[in-house]
C-alpha cells in the first residue's frame, strides 16, 4: 500500500459530471470566499446538507408520534 493511499483509507472517491458552469463558478467563489479549496467547501456542504435531512426526517418522524396521541378535549384541568 502506497503512503498516499494509507492515508486515505476509508475514504470514498466521488466523481460529479455535467455541473452547469455557471453553478461551478458560484462553487468556487464560496470556497475562495472562506478560502477553502473546492473540495473542502463541497464536502462541508454535503455534510451539512446531510445533517439537516436527516433532522428533517427525524422532525417528520416525531411529529407522525404526536398525530397519534388523542386530541385533548376541554380545557387541560
């Protein structure tokens, strides 16, 4: 195993084609921005994008529990 891959085992290789480019732009305006490279400021976004679906999956999922809770009728005394 080579020194390069060792480092970076347990990492997966993703491969996006046929970006608009004008969307890729933007991309790199936001990386230059906070002076990332492009790689680092698209992979904080797939994280935060991921993070913020799966709290809407779990915000879906609570609220479908509280919908099968019997209306309370009356004042709560």
């Amino acid at each position: 195993m080579s020194k390069q891959s060792a480092s970076i085992a347990g990492m997966a290789t993703l491969y996006v084609r046929n970006v608009p480019a004008e969307l890729y732009a933007k991309l790199q305006a936001l990386a230059a921005e906070t002076g990332d490279s492009l790689n680092a400021a698209i992979l904080e976004f797939l994280e935060r994008e991921v993070e913020r679906k799966e709290r809407q999956a779990e915000y879906e999922r609570l609220l479908a529990k509280l919908k099968t809770y019997p209306p309370v009728v009356g004042p709560p005394w």
